[in-house]
C-alpha cells in the first residue's frame, strides 16, 4: 500500500467565557500536552504553500492579507512564533501544533489502514487529554474540542488527507481522474451537517445535507486552502524526493467520527490513485464540479443527478458504482487490504441504495441524521429547531462523557476497527515500517539530541556541523526497519546515522 | 498504457483489518443497532442535556 495520513484541525471553545481567544486557547491547549522530552522545534525551511502542482508558483494566497493582519495583531501579543505554533513531535511520530488557531493533531505516515484508524484514535485522546489537563488549571471542565468542519456561521476548518503518489502520472491526469470521484465521495465520507452556510458570509439554518465541507468548495483546483477552497488543492509540498514523488493534498474531506468512514475515505481513494495510475479511472468529466458537489451534498435521498459533459446526468452512487467497478475490475487481488476496501465499498453502495439504516454506526451523516431524527420524534421539534445545530456539534465533541458519537460508540452501536490495545499502542509508537516510526523512534531513544524536525528529515545535535538522517525517499519498509534498528540499538544518533550512512554507501 | 505500481507495493500482503462482520471480537465492531433508536436511558439523555443555544455561541476563525 501507498503512504498516506491524516491532518485534523479542531475546533475549540471555552464554556466559561463569552468571548474566547482562539490563538491563546489553541496555545494552551497544545501546551498543556508539553513535558520536557517532547518539545522541539518544527523546521519551515522546505515548506512553500506557494507552490502549485500545476508548474508554477503563485505570488500569493487568497488567506495572506487576511494572516498579515492576523499577524500585526499577533505581534503585540507576548509571545514567540515559536510559542504561538507550539510545534509537538509526539513519540509516535505525529505532529500536534496550533495551527490558524485551531489545534492540529497530524498522523504519522501510515501504510495500513488500521495503523492509521489507530493513529486517528490516538489523536483524539492526545487532545482530550490535553483538554483535561488545561481544565485541571482553569478549575473546571471549560475547554470543549470539537472534531469537525464548521461553527455553523460561515467558518470552516479542515481534515485533509494525504497520499504519496508518483510524480511521473500528469497533474492533468491525476485532476481528470480525481474530481469526479471527489464530487460523489461524500456519499460514504460525509460527516452530515445541519443547516447550509456560505464562506464567512451567511447560514441557512434547518436541513441536512451529507457533508460539512461542500458549501465551503468554491473552485475546481487552486493553491489555495483558507478561501477560494478548491475540490482538489494544487499545493505542491511533496515532503519527499520532489524528483519521484508528489504529495496528493486533499483538503475536501470532512473529519470524521465513524472508524469504518476514515477507512472507506482513505481506502478508496488510494484504490482511485492506484487507478489513475494504470490507466484505468473511469471517464466522468462533470459540467460543473462545484455545483455537483453542493448539489449532491444538499439531496439525503441520493436521488439528484449532476451533469456530465457529454450531456448526460448521473447520480453520486453512479458515479461511485463506475468507480468501484473499474477498481473491481482492475485491482482485485492486488493485496489483502484492498481487497478488503473492495468488498466493503461494494456493500456499502449496494446499502446505501437498498437499506441504509444498516450502516447506522458506520457512516457519520447516516447515523447523525439517525439521531437527530430520533431526537426530533421524541421532542416533537422541526428541522427549524436551532436545538439541532447544536446537537450536530455534540457529535462531533471528543469528550468521552458529551460527545455524542462517543456515546454512541459507547453504547456498542458504532462498528469499532481498532481495539483499545491498537490504540495504546499508537499513543506511544508509530507504525514500525514507515518514517513515522522511526521519527517516533528518535523522540524516544534521542530527546534531547534532536535539533529540528520535518516530515523528511531529522537533524541531530553533536559534532560542528549539523546531522541530518534524510528521509526523503525512505519508504520501502524493510529500509525503514533497517534504519529503525540501528537507531534502536546505537549509543547515540550519529552513532547510528554514521552507520545507516554507512550502509547506504555500501549499498547493503 | 504502462503500469506504474508504487515501489512500496512490493512487500508482500498485509494483515487484512478486522472484520466488520465479526462483532464478538474486541474492536471486530458491535451488532447493527436493532432498537430503532438510541438507547433512551443514557444517549437520549446525553442529547437532551445539550444547551440548544450551544451552536448559536460557538464561533471559530477560518482554517484550512
């Protein structure tokens, strides 16, 4: 399987005050996680969101007036840019930041996709614990995380997932064979929301569509991720050899709260990539892929159908049947684990289409719109009862006694993948044949001999010059565990990177 | 049309994940709800306790 994770900003709020400082709440929060052996310093140097997939690179983003000013602002508070980001290498290689004042828990790299439902889970509980420990201060349970997209008033934040792909497949390509997929993926990764918003401008309360995110897409492709929010983002940051590889930086998704959702979404979006990359996507070009995407989201019965370009409509389950199809077809036997996201994607269109009350547990807008239907039966209220607005949000809370997914989760009515030992583990390890490990592994063994981190490298303290062990191209897992194993087992860093460098040398 | 096939793709096959189907196991996933509806005794109860003002008060500034 490919690399690929996760990125997930929360929302966060105070329930003691009336007006809450996102920016210190954000700062808290990450470093009320902090203890002395987990504090280093992320490394910029490398990361341009100027960069566009597409060949050239922007002069500027739609957000940077809007961050300059945030940034005057910010100048005037006591703090360091190094304090406001609150950059965390947490021992299982994931990266727990502020970012655009939200709290940001990045996985490390995964390969499996229950390494990765693993990590997800993990980041929940790395900020409710947080959560918990920055209440414990405050004197009371003040702090409330949210993992979702929207406050309901215009304002979105994101879950993004991200795939290694090969730079030698055309962007082109990759944009033809994507969009389409993309536009009706919400039908199984749609976290469900109620009421219609619009980019910091308005909201219609009451309704409910399948997706938190749909109302805030408004291009078909950009570099942009704050505004002009595009269905597939160009930014061209492949944390990797840039000869070799892209990363594939998809910023539509919602986050979701469902385990079997998060593996669905991963899952048959790789499977799409593995697609493209033979050949063999589907051809579906849509009239208008923005449109469709709002479109889609805003019909529950998946009755609406979308133009092509030839013409012709077709609905999201088509679309996503033509998908599965050709991946059936194509990729059947490739591997265990895709096999597994075949049969499951082909169940899951046939229920959708003939009996979705099965899939209550393990869809998130199927089983919030379950709830908040059940909820509205026994209360007697309408869609137009604000009442519901607010229970969407408490679905998505990660507190394990207000959430109402967790509750749910709780009460054995949501499919687990992960069992709690998959998620110990995760909180202190991260998979052992990815560079997330490893980078995990160097937090562990090597805490305060690390100068600065990146996704793609680790530069260690000792000597006059810096050393870095480069992980650029580090993907094959037996390199990995061979790596792994010297830094386990070596007296220091340049202990072992001298003889990974030196293996490396010798082509062994 | 040649066939390009990630490199890490050569390790062999990977451990299934669990499946869904099997809801004994730990984290093999719980039964199909059966009910209808939520417990009424407990998530109901959740719900209700959830201030209907809450979405109203909650604002956050754009983000990625």
């Amino acid at each position: 399987m490919r690399l690929f994770g996760l990125e997930t900003e929360y929302g966060i709020t105070r329930d003691d005050l009336e007006e809450v400082d996102p920016v210190v709440e954000s700062m808290e929060l990450v470093r009320a996680h902090l203890t002395a052996s987990f504090e280093r310093r992320w490394d910029y140097a490398g990361e341009d969101p100027h960069e566009d997939a597409r060949g050239f690179r922007v002069s500027g983003l739609a957000q940077d007036k809007e961050e300059d000013e945030f940034a005057k602002l910010d100048a005037h508070r006591p703090f360091s840019f190094h304090e406001m980001k609150s950059d965390l290498v947490l021992p299982n290689g994931a990266r727990f930041y502020n970012d655009h004042t939200h709290p940001e828990y990045s996985t490390p790299e995964c390969r499996r996709l229950k390494d990765l439902l693993a990590q997800d889970r993990a980041g929940e509980r790395i900020i409710q614990r947080a959560a918990d420990r920055r209440n414990q201060s405050l004197g009371g349970e003040y702090v409330q995380l949210y993992k979702n997209n929207t406050d309901f008033h215009g304002h979105s934040y994101g879950c993004h997932d991200n795939y290694l792909a090969l730079r030698s497949i055309p962007f082109p390509q990759l944009t033809a064979g994507l969009l389409p997929f993309l536009v009706s993926r919400q039908v199984i990764a749609g976290s469900g929301k109620v009421g219609i918003e619009a980019q910091e401008s308005g909201v219609v309360p009451g309704g409910f569509q399948l997706s938190q995110r749909a109302d805030f897409m408004e291009t078909d492709l950009s570099v942009d991720t704050m505004h002009n929010r595009p269905i597939l983002n160009t930014r061209d940051e492949p944390h990797a050899d840039p000869k070799t590889y892209r990363r594939l930086h998809l910023i539509i998704g919602d986050a979701n709260m469902c385990e079997y959702a998060t593996a669905l979404k991963v899952g048959t979006t790789q499977l799409v990539l593995d697609l493209i990359e033979r050949g063999a996507a589907p051809s579906l070009e849509l009239e208008q892929p923005v449109t469709a995407v709002k479109q889609l989201s805003r019909d529950i019965d998946l009755k609406a159908a979308v133009r092509r370009q030839n013409g012709q409509t077709i609905t999201a389950l088509d679309i996503q049947e033509q998908y599965y199809r050709a991946a059936e077809h194509t990729l059947a036997g490739l591997d265990e684990e895709s096999d597994w996201i075949l049969k499951e994607w082909g169940e899951t269109l046939r229920l959708l289409a003939q009996d979705r009350h099965a899939l209550v547990g393990k869809l998130d807008w199927i089983t919030k719109l379950w709830l908040l239907e059940t909820f509205m039966r026994e209360e007697r209220i309408g869609w137009d009862d604000p009442w519901l607005a607010s229970l969407d949000l408490a679905y998505h809370n990660v507190h394990p006694a207000r959430g109402l997914y967790l509750g749910l989760e709780a009460e054995g009515k949501a499919w687990r993948m992960t069992t709690e030992a998959d998620v110990e583990r995760a909180l202190s390890a991260g998979p052992s044949d990815t560079r997330g490990g490893l980078r995990g592994l160097c937090i562990r063994r090597f805490p305060t001999q690390i100068r600065a981190m990146q996704w793609e490298r680790i530069q260690f303290t000792g000597g006059l010059m810096p050393r870095t062990l480069e992980m650029g191209d580090l993907f094959e897992p037996a390199d990995v565990r061979a790596c792994a194993e010297l830094f386990e087992t070596a007296d220091s860093p340049l202990d072992a990177l001298k003889a990974w460098n030196g293996r490396k040398d010798t082509g062994s | 049309m040649k066939h390009i096939v990630m490199p890490e793709r050569r390790e062999g096959p990977v451990d299934p994940m669990p499946k869904p189907s099997g809801p004994t196991e730990e984290g093999g996933g719980p039964k199909r709800p059966d009910t209808g509806s939520p417990d009424k005794d407990s998530l109901l109860k959740r719900m209700r306790k959830v201030d209907p003002k809450q979405a109203e008060r909650y604002r956050q500034r754009t983000g990625e």
